[in-house]
C-alpha cells in the first residue's frame, strides 16, 4: 500500500483542548492535510479567535465548537453543531488537560526540616485542586469520548488520547496530574479492546517534556527565564537535551489517525526525546 497520510483527506477531525500549544498544531497540521477540523474551547472568545487564526494561516474554514469537557450536555450540542457543518465525526483527539500549582507540591521530598511545618509537602495539598486535576484530565477524556465515539459506530475511526510521559513513572512534585494521566493509559487500553469489533481504534501519545503554560512555572524562573533546577533536571536526563516542540508529535498524531496504523490499537506512543529509555547514567 502507498505510504502517505492522503487517507486524512476529508476526515472529521474533533480536538478538544483545541486552543491549547498542542490543539493548535494538531488542528493546522490536519487543515494542511485537508482534514476538516473542529476545535472545542469551553470559552466562546477563546474559541473564535483561535478558529480564525488557525483558518487564516491554513486558508481553510475551522469551525469553533464551544463545549466544556465535563458537560455532557454542552458536548452534545457540539456535536450536532459539527455534524450539521461536516456531517460525522471520525476521529476524535481528546487534547484537553493540564495540571494546577494547587496539586503541586513545593518539595520533592518530605525531611525532618518539613516536620513543623507540613504546607509544602503531600499533606498540604488542596483536595479540591487535586479533584479538579483528575476530572480534567481523566473524565476529560471520558466524556467527549463518549458522545463522538457514537458516530464512529458504523463506519470506524480513531479516538487518540493526549497522554504523559508522567503516566509511565510518575514525576516529583505532581501527584494529581501523574495519576490522571496513568488512568488515561489504562482507559486507552480498556477502550481498545471494547471498541475493537467495531473498527473503532483507541491510541495515547505521551509527550515528554514540552514548555506549555502548564508547567513553565516549574521549569523556567519567572524573573530571569532561566531553567530552573527542575528544568536543567529534565534538560540532562533527556538524551536529545532540549524540550519538545509541539511540531513533533504530530507525524505521531497522523499515523495513528491514518489507515497506515489501522491495525494498531490500545498503545500509548512515547514522543519524548529519548528520555523514558535513559536511566541517567
């Protein structure tokens, strides 16, 4: 068979998270491809603004769908939105997520100096701001999953899940966001398997270390921009030695939307320059 992503053509693509680093290089690179592309924004503003940049630079329509991911009812609407423009959906990318300085800890580790004063450590977390980073990121996925996948029951596609590479070993610092995105790589594999008999195939990407507005404050100094030591941490223990850019999980993205994967499902690809295969020495 021809080795190309033209089987991309024409297909409906749903990013949630849509305005997000990743949403939008996900939704000009699948514009590029001749993908009909919908990104979704929980705020309208937002949205719009995004869709018409995205559109401008790609010279094709976007169509801004606002929904919220943890409103069922506000992604069904949606839905019929995006099938009334483009008809039904193929595959859906299930890119919203991200983490909270209020499920962050301080430290890395709990020491005897930490002992009077437990604020910084695991038991000074905020529930809530741990709640609200799971459901984000895990019933985040869960739900637009289960309103899209619907139209791909006769026909087949592609849901691909924006997983982490927190989800393999969980890093210091964020226990919230690391659980959420290991449960999002058990759910892919579930996911798999139950859609199976119906050509409906579920994949994660897990990136590794990329600058978003999710984790600049733990890895660049806000006054100087400097790395900060967690940063030049991440830097020496990733063999290529420099951050991600969003550009490159997108041939990732492509591959598993394509049918040049379509016998590959329930995997959770690593896109993270070498560092889940480097021990540090």
């Amino acid at each position: 068979m021809d080795v190309n992503f033209s089987d991309i053509e024409n297909k409906v693509c749903v990013i949630t998270g849509g305005c997000g680093i990743f949403g939008n290089v996900f939704a000009s690179g699948l514009i590029n491809l001749g993908a009909k592309v919908a990104i979704m924004d929980y705020k309208k503003g937002r949205c719009d603004q995004c869709a018409q940049r995205i559109s401008q630079k790609a010279g094709a329509p976007v169509l801004c769908a606002v929904a919220d991911v943890l409103q069922k009812d506000t992604l069904l609407e949606a839905k019929k939105e995006i099938n009334q423009e483009f008809g039904k959906v193929d595959v859906l990318i299930n890119a919203a997520g991200g983490n909270s300085p209020s499920s962050t800890t301080a430290t890395e580790f709990v020491t005897d100096k930490d002992l009077n004063d437990l604020s910084k450590t695991f038991f000074g977390l905020e529930i809530e701001g741990f709640r609200n980073v799971f459901d984000l990121n895990f019933l985040g996925t869960v739900l637009p999953t289960m309103v899209f996948a619907e139209d791909m029951l006769v026909k087949g596609g592609s849901i691909i899940n924006i997983s982490s590479m927190n989800s393999y070993r969980p890093l210091t610092k964020i226990p919230a966001y690391s659980a959420a995105k290991a449960s999002v790589n058990n759910l892919t594999q579930w996911l798999a398997v139950h859609f199976a008999k119906v050509n409906i195939r579920v994949n994660a990407i897990a990136p590794g270390f990329f600058l978003t507005n999710q984790n600049k404050f733990l890895l660049l100094d806000e006054e100087t921009k400097d790395l900060t030591e967690r940063g030049k941490k991440i830097i020496q223990n990733t063999p290529m030695e420099k951050f991600g850019d969003p550009g490159d999980v997108l041939g990732t993205l492509c591959y598993l939307i394509s049918d040049i994967s379509k016998f590959v499902t329930g995997v959770v690809i690593p896109v993270d320059g070498g560092f889940s295969a480097y021990s540090g020495v």
